[in-house]
C-alpha cells in the first residue's frame, strides 16, 4: 500500500525508517566516519544548474538507449545494495519483481540475503551481479559458472573497498546480522578476517586483512576468466579509469560507494567528467552517489554518464511498500527524467550534453 502523501523519492525515507529497526536504518542510511562524502553526493547535484529551454519542438521523445547491446526504456539501474531482508521479509526477492514491472536492469549485491538463482526465478528484467573479490579460484569459478547458468548478463567488480569504511554510526547503534539473514551466495567461502589486530600491533596493517585485498593484476585475471562482461564499480581517479581500460573491462561506475567507504572522497559527479574524459567514449561509464531527482539524472548524463544506478532510494521504497515501493520509486525517477528532458529541449539522451549545464 502506497501512501498518497508520497511524491518523491526522499518522501519514501520517514516511512522506511518506521518499519526498520534502528540498527538497520543504520545500516541502509549512514555513510562512513563523518559521512563528508554522503552529504557531498547529495550536495554536489545542487552546484549545477539547468538551461531552461523555451518552445522546443519534440517527435517521439524517448529515453531508449543500448547498454552493451542490451535495449533498456531509460538510463536509470537498480544498484547493488547487500542485505535486503534487512528491509523487507522479501528482501532482494521484491525488490526484482519490482524492478521487473519497470524493466529495469538490477545489479545484485554478492552479499545478497537470498541465492542468485532465487532471484533469478523471480526477475523479469536483465540481471547483473556484483563481485567481491575472492581468494579462492576454485569458489570463484564454481560461482561465476552459477552465475552465468543462472543467466545473469554482466559482472561488476567493486574495487573501492578493500577493507570497509569507518562506521561510526553502525557502531554506535550497535548494528549486527539477526538470525537468519546471511550473504547466502558466499557460504562456503574462506571468510574475510575482520577482527582488527590486537592493542599494541598495527590494528589494520598486522591483521592481515590487506593481504587478500585485489589488485590490478587480479582484475586481469577476472576479466580473462569471467563467462560475464567485467565491469569496474567505485572509479574515481581518471588514471585508475586508464588501468582499467588497459586491462580490457567492459565498463566503468564512478562511484564512492554511497559515501560508505572513504569519507572525504569528492562527490561522484564531480569527478564524472574527468573519468569520462579518459574514457573517450570506449566503454559505457555509469555512475551512483546521490541521486535522488530526475534533475540529477539529466546532469549526471550531460556530464558524460551513459545511465545511473540508485541505492537507498530503492531500499526505502522497498522497506515501504516492498514490490510496489521499488517500481513506484523507478516511476517516479524515470517520469521527473522526462518532465527534466522535456523543459530542456532534450528529445532524446542524445541531445543530453554540457551545454545544459550551467554552476551556479
Ligand atoms: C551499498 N553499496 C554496495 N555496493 C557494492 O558494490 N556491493 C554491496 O554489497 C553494496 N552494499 C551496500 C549496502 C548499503 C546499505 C548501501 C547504502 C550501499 C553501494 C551501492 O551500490 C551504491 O554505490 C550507492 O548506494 C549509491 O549511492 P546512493 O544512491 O545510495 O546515494
């Protein structure tokens, strides 16, 4: 049940929060240390201003475009956010049937709470699945095969978070799994150490924990191995963009994580541009980190993405109205993209450029 009152994404926040626990509203909404990057990312979208345009004419305006030879109805991706029973007994199970009646493409987090195969069962739309890194080869390519049996379309490895970020307010309240809610697709995995080392050693540096952390030459390895299309998630320097091209991923997500991994990286679309710059068109570049607006999806493209994907906005539209709560969210993004594409002149994404753009 969907209440009226609700008509934009952040409208959906005050409901979700009511029907999670604190520690889990923790979880889903706070950002790493002093959260300088989560309140940058939702920020940043207001230091750039559109060009109103006055008496544009429109012949069929759409919002189509092709992704990897994939057909999407508009640029917006559900991103891969972990734990979802966490919001709803359904968890990540909804949350495709929802994206499904939108024909939206979901990115499934590898620390999902149901299999990929379960999901899989229950998506109507294209499917990709984001990757840890994994030590194990032997787990790794037993699940990569699961993956693609499962039919899913593109891998995303994400390598903006060798260790996790400071997370004070989790911390703080107290968050941890309940029973019953587990990364399922990881059982059987050698388990990352997250005890940090003992006082009076280097609490980090003598843990060990860095010593399974991925390098360029493992994403190498991945791309070569992968049955899937490799993409990199969390590029913000232009040169890791270049060492990622070089090692012949299939496309780049500029993204800092939601703000949950280093805080005081700059907001993702201030860096879109530089990345996209470095790219030169090769490979899509998608982005993520505080978009909240059809507005903030016009200017993420006229900054040079190719779409973007959304996180909490979804979670909260989930946490609501489960199913439903994800499509309406969908909804009512794609249909502000339009109202912002239509006061803009813009008839497709491909009239979507910098011009638009003025900094206020
Ligand atoms: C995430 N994100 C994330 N990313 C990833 O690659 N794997 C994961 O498992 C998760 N899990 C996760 C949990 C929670 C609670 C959040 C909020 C985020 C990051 C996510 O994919 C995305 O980059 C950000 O959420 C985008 O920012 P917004 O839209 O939340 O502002």
């Amino acid at each position: 049940h969907i209440p009226a009152q609700i008509s934009c994404l952040r409208d959906y926040e005050s409901y979700a929060r009511q029907r999670m626990r604190t520690q889990d509203w923790a979880y889903f909404s706070t950002g790493a240390a002093d959260e300088l990057t989560l309140q940058d990312n939702l920020a940043s979208f207001g230091r750039w201003g559109l060009w109103p345009a006055a008496l544009s004419e429109f012949d069929q305006p759409s919002t189509r475009l092709t992704l990897h030879g994939q057909s999407m109805d508009y640029p917006i991706l559900l991103a891969p956010v972990a734990y979802q029973r966490l919001a709803h007994p359904d968890g990540e199970l909804a949350s495709v049937l929802g994206a499904g009646a939108m024909g939206a493409t979901s990115v499934i987090s590898m620390q999902a709470s149901h299999s990929f195969e379960e999901i899989a069962a229950r998506a109507h739309a294209p499917l990709w699945a984001q990757w840890y890194w994994q030590t194990d080869r032997a787990f790794t390519v037993d699940l990569l095969r699961r993956l693609e049996a499962a039919g899913y379309a593109a891998l995303m490895l994400t390598v903006d978070a060798a260790v996790n970020g400071v997370r004070n307010q989790e911390q703080r309240a107290g968050f941890s799994l309940p029973e019953g809610v587990d990364a399922v697709n990881l059982r059987g995995a050698p388990k990352q150490q997250v005890v940090l080392g003992a006082a009076g050693t280097s609490p980090l540096f003598a843990s060990g924990l860095l010593d399974t952390a991925p390098t360029w030459e493992d994403l190498a390895w991945l791309v070569q191995n992968s049955p899937l299309p490799v993409w990199v998630k969390g590029v913000m320097r232009p040169r890791d963009a270049q060492r990622a091209l070089d090692r012949g991923v299939a496309g780049i997500v500029v993204s800092n994580h939601g703000g949950r991994t280093l805080d005081g990286a700059p907001a993702s679309v201030d860096v879109l541009a530089q990345v996209c710059q470095v790219v030169q068109g090769r490979v899509p570049v998608l982005m993520d980190g505080g978009i909240r607006r059809g507005t903030d999806v016009l200017k993420a493209l006229a900054l040079g993405a190719t779409a973007v994907m959304i996180g909490r906005p979804y979670i909260y539209g989930l946490a609501a109205a489960g199913a439903a709560g994800v499509a309406h969210v969908l909804h009512i993004l794609r249909a502000e993209l339009e109202v912002a594409m239509a006061l803009t002149g813009c008839n497709t994404l491909a009239d979507i450029g910098p011009e638009l753009l003025y900094r206020s």
